[in-house]
C-alpha cells in the first residue's frame, strides 16, 4: 500500500478527500499511521482562505497515532507505540528555539546571515498543515521526531488525549502566562475549547475565583466543570461592571483572551488590576485598539502577553500526565466523531458551529 | 519663620510662586528642606491643564534636601542629614504594595470593600504635586518618611543625585523591564532625560548592541555617552528598516519606548522579535494602535510591559550607590539652573525645549 | 478590665498563665481581643529553651480575634471586626521589605548604617512571641496594623482559618518557592501540619504526581486528603529507591523538606532531577552535610531554597480566599480544642504528639 | 590524510599525543579542524586520575577552529567558515532540554521508560573529552551541530574567543544565576579563570560594588581589569568580617563561588544577606557541610544555585557579541603559547600553576 487518503487544500472554500503517495521517511522522521486527529478554528480559517497555505497541502495539525516506521537515527521509541505530536513541532535546534522560544523556531536568523524563512512568520515551528503535510490523513511524517513523539499510556483513550496536541498546551500557556499566583482572581474571555481549558488551566494554577465570560450558556455549564466559580453570560450583565462589582473595584489579577476580538481584548483590559497581566491566546484578524482609558496612559504597569501554542514531547509528557492522573478531563470537549471520509462534513459542522459542537474527532 | 515660597498651580497656563505656611509634620512624616529640585514633562503637562490637579497645589516631584524636622515614629534618621526621597512615596503597607506593585499604592481594594480612591487612579503611588503638595518649594512635607528617606553620601553633589527620584529610577525600570540578558540587542525609542536612562540602563543589563533612536543629533551625542553602540536620526533613516538590518532580519531583543506616542509605540514592536519584549515607558494620551502585522496576529510570544516609576528607600538606596561608584554619570542631563523665584521663566524654557534643554536645577 | 491573662515563658521547662497589663495601643498599632489561638511547634522549642526568648514574654504567633481598639492612623478597620494576622508582621518599610524579603525586617542595616538588630538575625520579621507579647492570651498588640489586619469573613469558622497566619501560609511557600509547573511530579518529606499544607500547596500549583513521605499512616491518611497521589512511610519502605522508581530514574522536579533533620534534608537532595528545586521549610538545629554524590559535585543545575512563612495582610488575604472558595480545607488538622486556662495541658499533648494531635484549637 | 594527532588519556598520570583515525562526519555531525584549543582544570583532574575517562579518550573540551566537513542534515554553515563550539554540546532534543536544563542534557528518562544512561550522570551534556573525543587533536567531531556551531566574526583572534565555549560561559551563568539586580553588592570567591569571568559577568549585570577574593594579589590586580571594586587577599585580611563591615552588617546580595572548597562555600554563605543567593560554580570533589548558623537554621530566604557551563549556538552567538563589542575583554587570561605536540609540558606548567598561568593557547 503505496498510498493513503488526505484532506487536502484545494482552494478557498475548498478541502477535499484525495490519493497522496504515503511519504518516505527520513533519518530524522518518523511516520506515524493516524488513529485520530481533529478540525481546529485554524482549519476553518485555511478552508475560507482567510489564512493562506499551498494548495495541495495536506491540512490539520493534531496527531493520535501508532509509529508506523522510525527515521534511522531516531532512538528510544519503538514501531507499533502510540503516540502523539505537538500541533507545533519544533527542531529545537535554531537560534529561536534555544533562546526559549521553540514555537517560534525558523523565525530567527539563521548562522549565515539571512533570515531562515521569506518574510517574517512568527509561527515558523507551526509545521503540521502550514507549511508540511498534515495530520488529516491516514498517514503523517512527524519531523525532528526524537524531539516530539510522545508515548501515550495505554490505559488512555485516543480522545482522552486528543486535546493535548494543541487545544490544551495553547488553554495552559495562557492560564501559565498569566502569572497566576496562589489566591488570584483570573477571568477568561471567551469559552470556546482553547477557553475551556484556560479556565481549567486557571484551577490548576491555584487561582481562587475564576470568572469564565461566554455568550452561550451551554459554554458556561462546560466553564464550571472544567473550574470556574463564576459565569457571565456577555449578552445578559455588563461584563465590565459585573467584574468590577465582583473584585470590589480592585479589578483581576490576570484576564485571559481566548477569541481574538477588540471587544475581547479590550474589556480584559479593563477589569485588569494595576499591576495585572493580560494573557492574550486569541489570533487577530484586524488592528487592534488599546483604549488610554483602560491603559491607565501607560502608567498601570500592566502587562500584555502572547502566546503560540507550546509543543515538544516534554511538554506533551507533562499534559498527558495531567490527563492520566486525572487532574483535568477533557473527553466533555469531544462532542462528535467523524470519518475521515466524511470530513467535508464535519468542517460544514465546525465552521457553522452546529448541535453545540465543541471538538469533533476525526477517524481514518 | 512659618512660610514659604512654593511654586503653585493657579489655573491651566499658570504656575506662580505663592508664600505657603510651612507644614505641620506627623508622627510618620518628615519635613524636608529642599536645597535642589527640577521640573518633569509630567509638570509641564499640568501646567498646560492636560493632567489636572487642584489649583492651589504646590507642583514638583523631585526633592534633593536636607531634614529639617522628624515625625515621632521616624527613625534610624537625624535632622540635618541630606537625603531624596523618590517621586513616587508608596506607603508600602497597602495590598498593591504587598503585591509586589508599590507604584500603584491606593489603586487596590482596602479592607473594608471599598476602593481607596474616587475613581480608578493607576497612579496611586504619585502623591508629591500629584494629590498632596510638591518640591518646587522651600519646604516639602514627606509622607510615610520612615520607607522613602534615603540618604546621600557627602561626596555626591545635589546635581549628581537629582535624577535620582524620578528620570533614573524610570529610565532603569524600563531597561529592567525588557527583561535583557548578557548579549541581547535593545533598541530605545526617544532619548529625552528618560530615555537616556533607559540607554544608561541598557548597559548595566548587560546588552551587547544599544540601538537609540531620536530626531535630535545633540541628544544622540550623549546617547553615546549612556552607553550606546548605534544611534539612528530617524528624520534621516527609515528607523524600522534599519534596525532590521542591523540585526539581519532576526529583530531586537527588547525595545524601549521613552516618548508616549502612536509611532514610536508601534516602530517598537516592529523591530521586535518573536518572543521579544517592548518596556513601554511613555505616558500615552490618545489610544494606541496595534497594527494586526506588527503583533503577529497575536501569535509572537510577544511581551508589551509599562511601568511606573519605582520609588522607596530601597530603590533610591541602589541608584545612589550606581552614582556614588561611578558606574552611570548623569550630570551631563543637568543643562540649565534657576532660582526657585525664577521658575516661571525656567518652565518657559523647558516646556519649549529651548536651548538643548534636558533638565534644570532649581534651588530655593 | 486593665489585666488579661497570658501564657508567659518563666523558664525552659516552664510556660505558665499569668496576669498582665492590657497593652497600651499607639497611633499604628491594633488591639484585638483573641477568639482562638494554637501551639506551634516553635513554641515547644521555647518551652524547652532550645530557642531563647525573653522570661516574662508572651507566646503564641497565630492570632484569631476581634479588633478591640484601633490606633489613630490605622484606617480602613473598624472597631467589632474579626480579623486575622500573620505569624510575621512585617513593618514592609525597612529595606529588607522593600528588597523584597519582608519576612527578614529588621534584617538588614538601617538608614543611619548600623544593623538593626544586636547581632544577625534572619527572622527579623517574626516578632508575636519572640520579640514582642505574643498570642496565647486574651488580648494581643498588634504592629503596623494597617499592614497587617486581614478581616475574615463572617461565613468562615475561626477553626477554619486557623491555619492561615503560619502553617499554610509556611507550607504554601514551601510550594511556591519549590517552582512547580503543570505536570510536575513533587515529594514533600514530613506530613505534619506545615508538610500537609504543602502537601495541597503542591496540587494548587498544578503537579500532577504528589508524593507524601512520613512514618505515621494516620498521617499519611491526610496526605492523600490533602492532595497526594502516593504516600510512602519510610518505616516500611526505602524511600529514595521508591521514587526513583516511582518516576522511572527521573527524580523529582521539585522536593519539599518539612522537617529540619539531616536524613529529610538529604533523601530531598537525593532524589532531585538534576535542575530541580530543594524547597526547605524545616527549621535545623545542627549543621547540615550534602553529601557530594547527592549534589552532583555542584554540577547539577539544583536550587536550594529556604524560606520563612510570609506574612502581611494581602498574603492573609489570599490564603482566606483559598479557604472561603473551599480550594482547600484545612479543618482535618485542628484534632483538639483547649482552653486558654489549660494551655499547660495542651503543651504537653502536643510536645509529646500524643493522641494524633495535629493542631490545638486554644479559647481564651 | 587520514590520521591526525591528539592528545589521549592514557592511565592516570599520563596523557600524551598519540596518533588516530580521523573521524567519519555523520549527517548531524561536523568535523572541525582545531585552530586553537585550551586546557581547563577539569582535564587536570581527568590527568590525576580524579576523574575517570575511558583509557584512550582524546581530552578537551574548547574548539576553536574550522569547518572540515558537514554533514549532509546540517545546514546554515559552509565549509571553511571559522566557529567555535560550547564546551557543553547538547542535543536540545531531549526532556531535560526541553525541560529548561540542556546541561543535563541525558539526564533525564528516555521516552520508552528507561535512563538515558548507566548510572545517574548530572553532567549529561558534557561530551567532548568526557564520553566522546575532545579537542586537543587536529580534529574534532562536534555532533548535533545544527545546534552547536556558532561562526566566528572575522575581526576577532582565535584567543579573543578561546574563554567563550567553557570559561566565560561558566562564569557568566555565576553571576546570571546570582539573580543580580541594578545596585546589588555581590562578593566572588576565588579569581582563577572562571571567578575572573564571574567578576566580569557581575560588572555586565548591573552590580553596583564587586568585591573579588583570592590569595594571589596579581589576579587580584585582573579583577580590577574585570571590575572589581574591592579586592581581599584572604591571606591578610579575615574575608567574612570584611565583607560584613563593608556592607555596614547588611551581607551581600549575591556571593559567588567559583573554586569548590568547604571554606569559600561557607564563607560565601556568611557574608549573605537575608534573602541573598549563592551561586555556586565550583566542583566540589568532598562532602560540604552548611553551619546551622550561617544558614539562619533555615529560616534566612536563602537561595543556593549550582550550575553546569551553559552551550548551544544561541548562547555561544550571544558570547561572541559581548567579545566583538568589546564589552569584555579576556585576553588578559590567556597568558601562555604551546604547540599541541608539546602539551605534556603544557599540562604540567598549567597542572602547578606555574609562571602565572591562567589559561594557555595550545595550537595544533
């Protein structure tokens, strides 16, 4: 069997099922045969062709999978284990990558003098369905594979772990870039998959109150199994006032952004206290505005973090050891399940946001 | 004697020297008798009525003087010692302080659940010329004296430790900020009195390049003098364009911002890396722009941080100790001297940036 | 009603209930009639004379109460109010707390260039029972109270939040200081009251995989209550084997020592990850050996971390919140109720540990 | 050409230039011919037998020379291009890489659930003349090389850039790891090459006063070219009581340890501030002990920081940057010429400290 099925990007408004030769692996790659991945936002925003990649590109960038043949010099795994890749795969070898930031891996000068890639991109260690072939498929060559392959215990279901690639490494990182300290008051914007589990990453930092901001109440009833004390419903209270009101006017240690709106981001910058952190997840499609008002003109020593999600087997070994020893359970996200073959469909369910559709698994 | 001359704010555009009884002095106060003071941006945007403060205060921020009368509590002092006092005066007993921002004193919750101050004020830590009277007197009142008097060696002239209060203290915090390492490339962005520190402050971090920015040769001298490697006239080069070059493509660790205004904001985080951190020091008074392509989309491990200048005993106790052992020498900032009978004249001067103006001496 | 009664030391061997005068309350103190107060085990090793105080002083460092009277420049309390203190109640204006050390006031040289204090002392901050009148006793003063009130709220038992002024505010940083991140695998040696607390400090803070070390079941029995995923007593198990069996010849990101012997101090080393974190809460008295092999020849990129508990009431504030949201709860630990008359009974129940004491609820 | 001489660990007592193969270049290698290498203080102990090597193992670790042969995965890097490579070469791909701890590289648990190595090794990512061939040869196979070549500025001499891989990197991360802040008074414990560099790296993070220890006054009188404030010969002077009446009582912020004895350890532990923190750089070959006394019994915020030579491309770059800006200057330490045949002799001078020696060019 020389060949393999793909969801492949064809044009806007256009990912479709198609043949592709299964890749020949490399002595630092490793092929692993997909037994579940899934459809992100980032997906929907490919299929629309608001986020431009080559056509014929193999799209999706989250792997459960068995190790079907291992590169020559990668060592300590073996063919037949299951595991799973970071949706963000670094070399961890560049500049970039060794100067604490991997996921910006390729976005850093290269030894030569000349920029490692052709214009800047500051997602240069986002691989998977951007820039390589990716996981919507029966097969995926993961790169650099002694850096991120990571073994999934065997006592865990596929979709137990299926967050970890990427809805759950990007959720923590914003609840870790908040700062969160033992007591604080965090709230998060916006309850979607990536919110959820910033919500969920919250509890985990020993925060005290946790307000999740959401305009569907199905959201918000998800918001408080995954630990939040508080839900606002942004079509029903001012959210501002509310949390205002709720902190006594001291306002939050830290606001998590989980869309990517100018509503979003602005009104966590609002309810932040002098001194708090806003950690941003969302992707912005437009300029954004930092009102002075809420900026405190620059004097509030505030911060305002970003992040791309954090990938590498080290960081996977640590989100799956979450979800082993049951610290935080995600199945609730998994609300469908889709054959491969029948993916059209599913990206129709996603991008419409239908049947309160959260994470959809998607099965070869 | 039971008056003094003080310079006062009467309405917008007028700032006089009026006779004012000389304070009583609390048990936690200090009364200091001022041999040396300046005038900061911050003053002359009062006097213009751009930052509002009750006519009939006495203005200025930054006393240079000699102890004239200890509050009952205040000890390990004595009258008749030189000291300085920061800008800011926190109390360093309320929840900001404890919390780790003592700049923004008064802008937290008091125990009893309600705000310390009418209306969100991030600056809460500002009260000399801000919300109780100033230094452009004879005689200035020190709040909380116990944690803000810090005392200054024979050998070190009101001059050398004049910045100390106020343009030091900001400009350090916002190398400080930028989180530099041994290496790094910074790059700051305006070199008035602040950013000149900022460049200073750059140096002792440990930069390897210091890239300043200004439009004035004059000032970019002296920036070279603070310790930087490259100065670029932005009215002569295309400041972005350049700086990436400098740093074939790969951008700047850290970029200061020192002005308070759309554009340097913005060429900040052009120049910046993925995963770099602009230390925003500017006091902004239009909303800012984050154009969507400088940000990354949000994607950038990106970091924007502002602050407030840091003040305390402690704080002071450090930067004396830069001035005293040589390592930074700013006497070069002070251009100009004025009587305090003649400060009208000297905000003329300042508030028009005549005469290379970068800061004035005023002695009562 | 001017006298109180009062647990005094006499003489090593010999803490008593005595008559004494009701303090005098200055402009910056408060005077609070105690609720409840309990024994530490700092306070057996005053009985004993291990550690020396004062013959006369007062005892006790964990204060419940009701503010009886308020100095006239502490603001922001009322008179009738519950409230709690620390343990260590920082001034939060000499040096040492604005370097960021408030538990070490007193600790560093004062403004006039002598110490402080006669002779070192790191535990400058600890004052209720060591330097100053402590809290076993009807009424206490308290120091710089606008700094360290902390009201409790009224839906909260006082057993409830006995523990906050020390040994969850010392446990907590055992943990915090131990730098634990999601997915982090922690052993905590000792499961006393300090070493339970930073048992739940170390699942507050996200480590997946928590490991309780002690000899007692009974006390492993809470271990698992309070967070830990496997318990080990050393009597029937080599603990050092366990753990680096436990974590597959890894070692522990971070180890928590909550004892103060040589044999604890030394597995803690032992089983660190080479660049883990040693968090030491134990209070030694006699010289420490790390044995070369177990310090990686000081190759191995460890931290060794002590600390003493914070105080302050934003610290209390926090820790409240963890009780009043229900994170943790902390009632298992108060095993038995005294009188204030009875004191000299409890002593010896706890000094001999007799009768599963953990913590001893003393009622004036 | 297929031998090339190098120096090879015979039995103890005896290294000598024997002749070899020169090695084959894998894809993820480079081969280096050596230009410039150097003997550190570790080869001293691998010479005496101290440390064991296997028999036959070519000694060095700090390769300045010139790409050979790339392998056919590396790119970025030409063939006949001048680099240097850290003396510590991690793979970066492993979990303690990822983890943060890339000198620990091999350290950590491989991902099939066994250790990387036999036997615990804290010193994982040490290669070179550890558990492959070394340096002092013509050639040098530097594995991993994507991640550890870093190119050399034409501008600069081999011996400008000798410290760079080993020394000045060690002695960098003395003063990064001491955490020091603008004004800090830090104290550094012996002024052999590494204590000179710690000396140097204080002065590049802000330290408002260095103090430097040794018992050679001419390396006292280097300290003051790397920035020492004060010197003390710890053969006139009591080094702890001097520091204490320098720091009027308060100790200091940061002591480094750059030797590896019982006595400039505990020395180091004396003279901290509470709160203060101990970077230790030394290897330490016995049991340490840490008086209860100098250690506040636990109760001081004390820190203490060990530390294994940071390496990699990115840190390497960052080295060079501080040497072609001529922020530092360390060709001072290089006080001694050998040809690589004539390194037994180089060895003993180096071995005695003879002659003034602090580090020697050995030239193949």
């Amino acid at each position: 069997m020389s060949t393999m099925k793909a969801a492949v990007f064809v044009a806007p408004g256009r990912i479709e099922i198609q043949e592709k030769r299964i890749p020949d692996v490399g002595p630092n790659d490793a092929l692993l045969r997909i037994t579940t991945t899934t459809i992100c936002g980032t997906d929907v925003h490919i299929l629309k062709g608001e986020y431009p990649v080559a056509p014929g590109l193999t799209v999706g960038h989250e792997p459960v999978g068995i190790i079907e043949k291992l590169g020559s010099n990668v060592t300590g795994y073996k063919e037949g284990q299951r595991v799973i890749a970071g949706a963000i795969c670094p070399s961890f070898t560049s500049y970039a990558c060794q100067d604490g930031f991997p996921s910006q891996d390729g976005g850093y000068l290269t030894a030569n003098g000349t920029c490692a890639c052709h214009g800047y991109k500051a997602t240069g260690g986002w691989r998977f369905g951007n820039i390589i072939d990716g996981t919507q498929a029966e097969y995926v060559l993961v790169p650099d594979a002694q850096a991120n392959l990571a073994p999934v215990h065997d006592a865990l279901t596929d979709e137990q772990v299926l967050m970890c690639p990427d809805i759950m490494s990007t959720g923590f990182v914003g609840a870790e870039n908040g700062n969160i300290k033992i007591g604080d008051t965090v709230v998060i914007f916006a309850q979607g998959p990536i919110g959820l589990c910033a919500t969920a990453g919250a509890k985990l930092r020993g925060a005290a109150t946790i307000i999740a901001v959401d305009g569907v109440d199905e959201r918000l009833e998800i918001s408080r199994q995954m630990g939040a004390d508080v839900t606002l419903n942004f079509k029903k209270v001012d959210v501002v006032d509310e949390i205002m009101k709720l902190t006594a006017g001291r306002g939050v240690d830290a606001s998590i952004e989980a869309l990517g709106t100018q509503t979003t981001f602005e009104q966590a910058l609002r309810v932040l206290k002098p001194g708090g952190t806003l950690s941003s997840l969302g992707v912005y499609s437009q300029d954004l505005t930092i009102p002075v008002s809420a900026f405190a003109a620059g004097l509030g020593d505030h911060k305002i973090v970003t992040a791309l999600c954090p990938g590498g087997k080290e960081r996977m070994r640590r989100l799956l050891k979450i979800v082993e020893t049951g610290r935080v359970n995600l199945e609730a996200l998994v609300t469908h399940e889709y054959k491969l073959d029948d993916i059209v469909e599913a990206y129709d369910l996603f991008a419409n946001q239908r049947d309160g559709v959260l994470k959809i698994a998607i099965k070869p």
